[in-house]
C-alpha cells in the first residue's frame, strides 16, 4: 500500500490544526506557508475532511479551520480512509490462494492497526529524541 500525496498532505493538515487545537481557527493559508505546500491543493483536501466530520470551518475575518473532535478521537486511520478510500496491499484480495490471501490479511490488518491507534494528538505531539541528535567523534 502506498499512500499518496493526499494522504500526506491530509495528515499534514490535521497534525498543524491538532498543534493548535484550542487556540481558534487556522488558516490553510497559514498551513501552506509553514509547510511549504500548495494553498490551493490543500483546499482541495479540506473539503473531504470537512464532510466527513473531521474538520470545521469557521467563517470571517478571522475564520479558518479547526478540529471536528478531539486530537485523541482522530486517529490517521480515520484520515487515511477519507482521503485515500479503503486500507489494503492488494486489489481482490477474495480471489488470491489460500497462502496469499492470508499473507495480505496479514499485511492488511498491520497497517490498519498501526494508522487506528496512531491518533493525530500522537503526531502532534511526536518529539524525535531517538538518537538522531547525530555522531560524535572523539580525537
């Protein structure tokens, strides 16, 4: 499976609005630019989310966009299925052999698992201080 630019995108979206969530609406405008994205194709992203409950615009001056529910209750699952369709590694999986078929079950299930219990507020929140802070040398 792999996902497209409008499932990154997307999940770019809503991570920026779970960043400020409580603090009002946010513009895409202002997701655009701090992210260095298409304003107008991340206006075309918003418009699914927005019907599928994920999303609420609010209109004015100061109008923008904010989450349809908590960080904590959106998970990428949810985002990933709007904008992308059904999760899964094959197409007609029903007509594979026994063997494969349960291979891409399998599989299927792995990455529904992960994106269901990933929330938004976990991107949001994600801090990388894994090791990544780079090597050190010694003389």
């Amino acid at each position: 499976m792999k996902i497209s630019t409008k499932g990154r995108y997307g999940l770019t979206i809503m991570i920026e609005l779970a960043k400020k969530h409580g603090e009002g609406p946010i513009s895409l405008k202002l997701i655009a630019q701090t992210n260095n994205l298409s304003e107008h194709y991340l206006e075309q992203l918003i418009a699914p989310l927005r019907n599928a409950g994920l999303v609420k615009s609010i209109r004015g001056a100061y109008g923008g966009y904010v989450l349809g529910d908590d960080p904590s209750k959106i998970t990428a699952g949810d985002i990933i299925r709007v904008l992308e369709g059904p999760i899964s590694p094959v197409e007609g999986i029903e007509d594979e052999e026994p063997a494969k078929k349960h291979l891409w079950m399998r599989i299927r299930d792995a990455v529904k698992d992960v994106l269901d219990n990933t929330t938004v507020e976990d991107l949001a929140n994600y801090n990388d201080d894994g090791g990544s802070e780079g090597y050190m040398f010694y003389i």
